[in-house]
C-alpha cells in the first residue's frame, strides 16, 4: 500500500519484532560499538548512512524525528509495506521516538536523552539548532562527555553556510563533477551519491574519534562536518598534481580515468561491457600476452609517459580486439592469464555474483510484515565482534512509550504529551 508525503497520519505503534540473517545465532554477539549510545536528528541519506554504520556494529542508535513527516527517506518510492525500501535499508538496528522540538516539552524530553547519551548527530542548517535550544553548548552543560556532530553540506562558517544543497552541487562545486565523463563530453552525474555517502561516512569516524578522545581527556566536544569539504579531501590524488603543474585536469584525459589504453573500458561482441585496470608492467604485459598482442607492449616509452595521440592509437586497437569476443569471454581468458580485468556488471549481475555471495554482502531478512526483504550486508568483518542485523527499521515513533518510560514518564504523562503534540 503506497502513501503519499500529503496526510501522512501516525502509524499505529507496534512491539519492535526480531529480524535475522539467513545465518540465524541463537545467542546474539556483542558488537564493537556495543554500549555506544546514540542520538540520531539528522535526516536523509548521509546521516541515515552514518548511524546505519554505527547500528550495524552494535550502536544503540535512536532516532529522534518530528511527529509529522520525520525522516523523508521514510516515504522515498518504492513503498514496501507502510515505508519506502531505502528506510527499510538505511534505519535497521535502530529505534524511533517523535519529538516536536519547538514544544518546551519535548526539548525538555530531548534533554534528558542527551544527558545519557554518548553521540549527538544533527543535521539542520546552521544556527537552527540553537534557535531550538538544542546547540551543542546547551548539551554540552548537560553532558560534558556528549560528542556532537553538525553535518551539513557547508559547515558552520564560511560565505556558503546557508545556502542549501545537494550531493551534485557539492561535488560540482569540489571539481568532482568537472572531470567526470568522457573526453569532450559534459560533465556527468556519477551512479551513486557521492558525497551524502562519504559524507556519512566521514560522520561514523568523526564521531567515533571522538569517543576515543573523550575516554582519553573525560570530555566530549563538538564537530563541525561539511560534505564539500569531505569531498575536497577525495581529490588528493588530483590536487597533489595541480599543485604542482598548475594545470586543470580535463575529463578523460587524465591516466585514470580514460586516457590510458590499459587503464579502460570497453565494448565486448555482446553489447556488454568490460572493465581493464592494468597499471603495472607485469599486467599489462600479461594483458597484450592473453590477447596475442605482445606487439603493442614492444614500447620504450611507460604508458605513463607517452603522449595522448600514442595511446589513443592504442586505445582504437584494444576497442578493435575486445568486440571480437564476449564480455564473460574476455573475463574468463583475461583472469586465467593474471590480467586485472573484470566484468562492467548490472544490478542483476552484481547480486547474482559469487564473491558477493561469499562475502555476505546480499542477505535476506524475515520482516514480520512485508516477508523476506533482501538488503546490503554489513561491509567490514570483525573475527570477534562481528556486526549484526538486530532488528527491522522502525516505525515512526515506534518506541515513544519504551524511551519515556525509561525516562520515569508514566503512561498518563505520556498520553498528555501525544495529546499536546509534543510526541
């Protein structure tokens, strides 16, 4: 049943159910960040990215979201049961209390929270959050142990503060955008999100140095992050280079991303496409070696040295030689002969293949109310502590009655506070 972002009303609150991996444990395994406490106000997909990381390890990650839309990602297309997929995904192993944080009230019932909670991450624009009362120096009397997290698309200082954003402006405006593409052609949008996605995740080791830090000094303290300047730092690379040419780079014309005949990709005989990533000499050999062209390799010059129109003409040969075969064709020989070579895969192809399997990165939950719900796995692999899906994502406000119970508030203060809009 779909819902629209028009008349959303509450869903009807429900005890949180248990969801496993097909691997089911009969004892649950702590997790590294077991015993981390966490205050989740931040909405959409870099801050859902962070805490996912966090709540996969083993984090106690609530989030706090206003009574009426909460989170957008919530309501994202494709509906599955009551809530779109994304939220399915990105807020498992965590729970949900509603907050109208411009009622006395609920600041009030968000003070007690941050009073015992280790992580604080929020991600309003900036000075929203003292106008709340809810800015870090509020907390910090509060807690002086909090470790407080501003993640926006600008960072708290700076003639940009307060314009708004999103991912594509964020990498255009750190270059990120300019150079990629092909030679001669615009500027392309890439696949995936990349600065809301390193943007959570320079967040989750933010926020995680600052535990280290605290348990260290006893004192937490506050972070300003900024998803263009984590981008920016993604530039190492390239910016090491500028600095020293002074040279803008040129889509496609750069050694990694296009101008190297070794260092490519093609079109096989099947329409599909092929993946090469030869950049040392004993690849490359091995490459012109598989494909009965040792002629190509007969250089004196490095790949790296030679002028574009020398590997362009390279280029041209190897797009000649790789529409003879099929891709899995030229992934097969190429992998016997020791190239760095690989599929260019779809979605369909991607979960069907067998060292994702291997690697667990595809598993299927047991949802009480939508059935079996495939979702990514967990990325990094504890020997001791390894990570775990806990429980499915939840519904919003879900657990208002859990955590204000534990807070000392009785059901009849409870009810009051629903009644006011407050939760």
């Amino acid at each position: 049943m779909e819902r629209s972002l028009s008349g959303i009303e509450h869903i009807i609150q429900e005890p949180v159910k248990p969801i496993f991996n097909i691997n089911v444990k009969e004892v649950w395994v702590m997790g590294p960040l077991d015993g981390i406490r966490v205050l989740d106000l931040a909405r959409l997909l870099p801050g859902d990215y962070c805490t996912l990381l966090l709540a996969d390890l083993g984090a106690e990650v609530l989030k706090v979201e206003d009574p009426f839309l909460g989170d957008y990602v919530r309501w994202y297309p494709p509906i599955v049961g009551q809530e779109s997929a994304m939220h399915h995904l990105l807020n498992r192993n965590k729970k949900s209390i509603t907050l109208n944080l411009k009622n006395d009230k609920a600041r009030e019932i968000l003070y007690k929270l941050a009073a015992e909670y280790d992580i604080l991450i929020e991600s309003f624009r900036p000075g929203v959050a003292k106008k709340l009362g809810i800015d870090y120096e509020t907390l910090e009397e509060l807690n002086p142990r909090l470790v407080y997290l501003s993640l926006t698309g600008f960072g708290q200082d700076g003639p940009y503060r307060d314009l708004p954003g999103h991912d594509v402006n964020y990498i255009g405006l750190a270059g990120i955008l300019g150079i990629t593409g092909e030679r001669n052609g615009p500027p392309v949008i890439p696949g995936v999100q990349i600065a809301d996605l390193s943007g959570g995740m320079f967040a989750a080791f933010s926020v995680l140095s600052g535990i280290i830090s605290r348990d260290r000094t006893g004192r937490g303290q506050y972070i300003d992050f900024a998803m263009l300047d984590g981008v920016i730092s993604w530039l190492t690379v390239h910016a090491a280079t500028y600095f020293v040419e002074n040279v803008n780079p040129k889509r496609g014309e750069m050694l990694l991303s296009g101008a190297l005949p070794i260092y490519n990709i093609y079109k096989t005989k099947d329409g599909k496409y092929l993946s090469l990533g030869c950049l040392e000499d004993k690849f490359w050999k091995n490459l012109f070696k598989a494909i009965g062209r040792e002629d190509l390799s007969n250089i004196d010059e490095s790949f790296r040295e030679m002028r574009l129109d020398k590997l362009d003409n390279v280029t041209e040969e190897l797009r000649k030689i790789f529409l003879t075969k099929t891709r899995d064709e030229w992934v097969k020989l190429l992998w016997e002969h020791d190239v760095c070579a690989g599929p260019v895969n779809t979605f369909e192809e991607t979960f069907k293949d067998p060292q994702v399997k291997a690697r667990k990165m595809i598993i299927e939950l047991d949802h009480p109310e939508v059935g079996k719900l495939k979702q990514t796995g967990i990325p990094v692999k504890f020997s001791k502590t390894p990570g775990e899906i806990r429980v499915r994502a939840p519904h919003i406000g879900e657990h208002n009655e859990e955590i204000l119970l534990n807070l000392g508030y009785s059901k009849e203060e409870i009810k009051k506070l629903k009644k006011e809009q407050a939760i």
